[in-house]
C-alpha cells in the first residue's frame, strides 16, 4: 500500500516542481509529500548531528501527549452536560454512559478543530506559498491546542478570528514558525479574553448545552467561584481527575501528567521548566499561606496546580521551545517566575481569574532577556577566571 502511494506521488510530483504545470503549488505539494513520508533532502556540506526525529515526527509526538487530556476533555463536556443541561436523554442530573458522554463531547469539539485547522493551515499555506518557503510543521500542534484551551461553547467565528490573529500577528509577520516570540495558542486564547470576555471569564466561561438546542446553563468554575469569593465546591481528587467545569481539556491533572511522561520520556518537552513552573507556583502559595489575609491567600497552596489552566500550561505551553528561555539556568528562572506570576496574578487580581495565560506571555518576552544575562554572567565569570589564572602565571614567574 505504501509503495503505490509513494509511486503515486513520485508519478505526479514534476507538476509539482520548478516549471510544472503546477508549480505555484510546490509548497504545499511538499507539505504533504513529507507528512506521510520522511524527506529524502541531506546536507551537502558542513558538520551536522544526525537524528532519526524530524521536526514533523517531533510535533506527531506532541499531538500524541495531548490525546490524554484531549479525550477526557471530550468525556468531561457529556459528563458535565449530563449533569446540568435540562434536555438531555437521561434523568437530569444523571450521569450517561462513559461512551455516551465520549461521543457527545467528540460531536461538541470536532467543529472547534475543524475550523482551528482550516483557518490556521489556510493562512499558513497562503504564506509559504507567497514566500515561497516550506510550509512549517508547528501548527500541527498549535491547531490543536487552540480548541483544547477555549471554553467549548466559544462561537466558531470568534474561534476563527482568533486563529487568523495568533497566525498572521503572533507568528507569520515576525517570520513564521521558529521566529515567533509569543506562543500562538496563547495569542489566541488573549485574543478571545480581551475582545469577547464574557465567553471567556466569569460564569460563562463553561456553559452547558445539548445538541438538541436547549437553554444553555451557566456554572463557575472552580476559579470563577474563588474570585466571587467562595470557597471551591469541589474536592481536591475531583480537581485532580477533571470531573469540574473548565476550559474544554485543562480540567484533568491526571490526563495532563500522562502527557507530560510522553514529552519527557522522548525528551522533547523541559523537565527543568515544568518542574520550576511547579516550585515556583507552589513558592509563591506558600508565602500567600503565611500571609494568610483573606480566604484567597488561606487556599492551601497545591489547589493552585488542580485549578484552571495551570498544570496544562506548565507542561504544554511554557516549555514551548521556541518561546521559552533556552540556556538550562534560564529555564529554571523562566520557570520560576512564571509560576510565581501565575499564582500573584490568581489571588491579587480578581479581574484575571486564570492568571497562567498572562504569567506565560510575559514571561514570553523576557526569555531572550533571560538568556542574554545568564550567558553575559557566564561570559564575566571566564573572563574572570582566566584573568586569576594570568595573575596566579605572572606571580609564580616573579
């Protein structure tokens, strides 16, 4: 089967290539031509390190760590809609079937990533095609993310216009994929906050709905509730399974885990910057604990990682390794301070419930700066080193 396709493609590819029928199309010949199979282009000069993984096979092994979080978010929308919808095929306030609950929430997400991917690819395509470049692999997972952090009611043409903001604004004018400084899902989903809150915060950021056209049902998320100043209604093993109401897959700490085994087992996702973001989080928790000046301050501090959006962020957003700090003393301060960030922006400023979104974005502009004093400082101390070692020369002469 492989052989005829590959015989097929290798059959239509000279229209495909410089003074084809179809040249202008090259670009997105190529793109697909090397989704299904390796590129046979080599180096001709220079030293290079060799590797069997492409930047392809490295954004599939991503995709493959979102599933876990990706399927329990599509069981938890039927779950939490057969709970509070009213026209549902079960007794109100009667969980479905696990399958039932499965199928309803694929039927709810599938148009979310249908229009994230055609709207996002269309303008990458119109991009290499016009620059005439390779169509670039990270929108594979970047597609995918924008539907998993966005509440799922959000309105397709809201979704729309986000991805084509993220696409053009956050990426293709800085150069496309690789040039980027901000991470375009979180583009994206700032995008959605600032210009249509009320889909985005408060009580409606879930909102339960059927298929059927019923009423929908406002409910607060666990997030939502502390910043109207009430204690969380759910336990802490609720919020670390994901059976709450939440950004469409960021409720499952568990799901998220498994993922972050997949990144750090095949060493492309920063165990320095999810365990920083983590100490970091948890640092600036405890010293609200201590504080201790209203009920906010009181949460115990590990309620920061089950709540919201914060374990999604540290394990597939921060350590985005185009956006984030790339010296190894960088990603531990990158971390750090997003997590410190986050949880100061949760508890101070009620305005922005989240706060994982803007602690990441900001730290997004301060990598580079980051990087640049860490080896600024590395750079001093040789210099310093080697000046000791030329004293140490001069005075043993003497």
């Amino acid at each position: 089967m492989f052989d005829k396709i590959r015989s097929f493609i290798d059959k239509i590819k000279p229209n495909f290539v410089e003074g084809g029928k179809f040249a202008w199309l090259q670009s997105t010949f190529e793109a697909f031509e090397t989704f299904a199979f390796a590129p046979n282009t080599v180096t001709t000069r220079g030293s290079h390190v060799r590797d069997a993984v492409d930047m392809k096979r490295a954004m599939i092994t991503v995709v493959i760590a979102l599933i876990p979080a990706l399927l329990f978010g599509m069981w938890n929308i039927g779950f939490q809609t057969s709970i509070y919808a009213e026209e549902w095929p079960y007794e109100l306030g009667t969980a479905a079937s696990w399958w039932y609950c499965l199928w309803f929430g694929f039927l709810r997400m599938l148009p979310l990533i249908v229009v994230s991917y055609a709207v996002g690819l269309g303008i990458e395509f119109m991009f290499a095609q016009i620059r005439h470049h390779e169509v670039n692999e990270g929108f594979l997972v970047t597609g995918l993310l924008i539907p998993m952090i966005v509440p799922v009611t959000t309105p397709l043409w809201q979704l729309a216009l986000a991805v084509a903001f993220a696409v053009v604004l956050g990426k293709e004018v800085f150069g496309g994929s690789g040039m980027n400084f901000l991470n375009p899902a979180l583009v994206a989903r700032a995008f959605l906050f600032f210009s249509y809150p009320t889909h985005m915060s408060g009580s409606s950021v879930w909102v339960a709905a059927d298929l059927w056209g019923s009423d929908a049902v406002s409910c607060a998320t666990p997030l939502g509730e502390l910043a109207a100043g009430s204690w969380p209604s759910d336990s802490a093993w609720d919020l670390f399974i994901g059976t709450v109401t939440g950004s469409t897959c960021e409720t499952s700490v568990l799901a998220i885990l498994l993922g972050a085994v997949v990144l750090l087992a095949s060493g492309i996702g920063s165990w320095r910057i999810m365990l920083s973001v983590v100490l970091g989080g948890g640092a600036m928790g405890v010293l609200f604990n201590l504080i201790g000046a209203n009920d906010y301050m009181q949460l115990p501090f590990y309620y920061h990682f089950l709540m919201g959006g914060f374990m999604f962020g540290a394990v597939f957003m921060a350590t985005d390794p185009v956006t984030s700090a790339q010296t190894n003393k960088g990603k531990w301060i990158y971390g750090l301070l997003i997590g410190a960030f986050a949880v100061l922006l949760r508890v101070l400023n009620p305005a922005y419930p989240e706060g994982m979104m803007l602690s990441i974005l900001l730290m997004n502009c301060f990598a580079p700066l980051i990087d640049h004093c860490v080896v600024a400082s590395n750079i001093k101390r040789r210099e310093r080193r080697i000046a000791a070692v030329a004293n140490e020369r001069k005075e043993a002469q003497r």
